[in-house]
C-alpha cells in the first residue's frame, strides 16, 4: 500500500504554465502555415489575375491594329449622276472624352476589316468600325466595346455587330500623327484641318484596373501606322 502511495506521489503530470506554453507554440506555427497558406493562394489569384490581364490587352490591342492598317477613305465625287451611284460618304473621326477624370476616347471610321461571325451574315470588304467605352457592371471598371457596320448604302446602317473586346478597363488614349510627326489629341477626316487625309499613325494607350494598387493602372501601349495615309500622301506630290 505504501509502495503504490510512492508510485503515485513520483507520477508527474502537466502543469497549467506547460499547456499554456504548448497552446502558444501551436498557435504560432498554425498562424505560420495559415500565412503560407494564403499567400500561396493570393500569388496565385494574383499571377492568373494577371495573365488575363495581358491576354485581354494582347487580343484588343491586336484587333484594333488590324482594323486601323485596313483604314480608308474613298473617293467621294459630287458629279455622279444619281444618289443610287455614290458611294458611301467615309470618315476618319477620333474624339477625346473624359469620364469621372479618365480618359475614353472615341474612335470612328471606315475600314475593310469586317469580321463575319455568322453564316447569314454578308460578305463585305467596307465596314464602319467604332471603338467606344461604356459603363461596367455597378459603376465599376469600364468595359472597351466594337462596333462594326456594313457599308451598304450612302448611310452606314445602324445597328452593326457590337462587341466587347475587354473589360476591367481604367482608361482608353488615342494620339494621332501626321507625316511631320506631330501628335493630335482629335482627328476629323470631313474638317478643314484634316479634310481628306488619314493619320499617317495612331497611338493607343489601354489602361486596366490594378487590384493591387488602384491608384497605379497597368498601361499598354501600341502604335500602328495607317497604310493608306502613304497613298494618299503620294497622290498630293503627283498632283
């Protein structure tokens, strides 16, 4: 009996100070492993975040050059014999504009770049393509849309095919140039400044919105050359 009484007095269990002390140290590599945790996950929203980003950007800025090299501006004569002739009236029309501080420039003219998404759909080389900024979804990012109109008649039809090349977008910049190089914030093909002519390049800056850093928009930037502007030139000198 007392041999069991020693035994039991020798038995030493956990005090109160050790358990804290463990709990603590547990807590402190589980809070360790939850950072990781987390922060893997966020680089990794962040990286994919990221690529659409600049898959977006790509694929805009891409449309948007090929639709630009195929600019034109026909030839509009006033002698022709009846309405029925002429052909359609052609512009090259660029506008800044501003929405709550940022810039959303408007782009309008007329191209051979007309995209076929249906089967029903005609088969043009003459299409009236506007680039033009909208509102997104609750105010938020706005949203880069396309709108293409066959050239049918003297008046581009309306209701063309509209499309949304990007969304999530901050602000959209178009810089016109002309054959000395200097930049023009507008560009009006049926002005008198401008009146028959095509820029000879275009700039364009699209910017995104950085969830990272509201305040630091991701820009890219592009500048395409306009090839009918050349021909147009070189019929000046000749004549």
């Amino acid at each position: 009996m007392v041999g069991a009484m020693d035994r039991a007095k020798d038995t030493k269990g956990f005090t109160l100070m050790e358990l804290l002390i463990a709990i603590f140290i547990l807590a402190v590599v589980l809070s360790m492993l939850y950072t990781a945790y987390t922060g893997t996950f966020r680089n990794i929203e962040d990286t994919e975040s990221k690529a659409h980003m600049y898959e977006m950007a790509r694929i805009a800025l891409d449309r948007m050059m090929e639709d630009l090299q195929s600019a034109y501006l026909s030839e509009n004569k006033e002698d022709q014999e009846s309405e029925e002739e002429q052909t359609p009236l052609t512009q090259f029309l660029g506008e800044p504009k501003e929405t709550d501080g940022r810039r959303t420039d408007v782009l309008r003219f007329f191209s051979r770049a007309h995209l076929v998404f249906h089967d029903e759909d005609i088969q043009l080389d003459q299409t009236e393509i506007t680039f033009e900024v909208g509102e997104g979804a609750d105010e938020g990012p706005f949203v880069l849309y396309r709108t293409d109109t066959p050239a049918l008649t003297v008046t581009p039809e309306e209701g063309g095919t509209g499309a949304m090349l990007c969304d999530g977008l901050h602000a959209l910049t178009f810089t016109y140039y002309d054959e000395t190089g200097e930049a023009y914030e507008s560009w009006d093909s049926t002005g008198d400044s401008f009146k028959g002519r095509l820029p000879a390049r275009v700039s364009i800056l699209l910017e995104f919105v950085n969830p990272l850093d509201p305040e630091a928009p991701v820009g890219f930037f592009t500048s395409v050359a306009l090839p009918m502007s050349r021909g147009e030139d070189e019929k000046g000198s000749e004549g």
